[in-house]
C-alpha cells in the first residue's frame, strides 16, 4: 500500500517501478508534467490528459527505443571492429 508524504510521492505513485530505474515526473507549474530519464526530458502533459497508463506507457516505450538504439550501435561497432580485422 501506498504511502503518500506530499506531491511529489504521487508523482512518483503515478510513475509506478519505473521511479526506481531512473525515471521522475516534474511539476514545473500547475498546468503541466514533464516526465525525465535522468537527465533527459522525454515527454510534456497537460495535467488534465495524463494517466497513469499513458505516462508507464511512455516509460515503457523510452526504454523500447534506447534498447533498439544501444543494440543497433553495439552491432555496427562490432561489424566495424570485424570489418577491420577482415578487411
């Protein structure tokens, strides 16, 4: 069961297991909600449209994508690496 201690606790409620890899909600005014990973800003929601599915579903696909890109760059680093012993 939840424990909410202030704002910032729900945030981190709507979040769910992602506010532990990383991931925050920001409040930067009464109006909207900016979700980071680190140190990079992912997405921006009216606070009106924003759901809990829809923000661990952007998460979810942030993670999807930069998997996607890290596996991509380790194999054309790997390809170049055999490339040049290949030549």
């Amino acid at each position: 069961m939840a424990i909410y201690t202030g704002k910032q606790s729900v945030l981190n409620e709507a979040l769910g297991i992602y506010s532990e890899i990383g991931f925050q909600l920001i409040e930067p005014d009464d109006h909207l909600l900016e979700l980071w990973f680190k140190d990079k800003r992912i997405v921006v929601y009216n606070q009106t449209k924003a759901t809990f599915e829809i923000i661990r579903k952007d998460c979810k696909n942030f993670l999807g994508n930069e998997l996607v890109n890290k596996l991509a760059q380790n194999y054309s680093d790997c390809y170049r690496e055999e490339f040049k012993h290949n030549g």
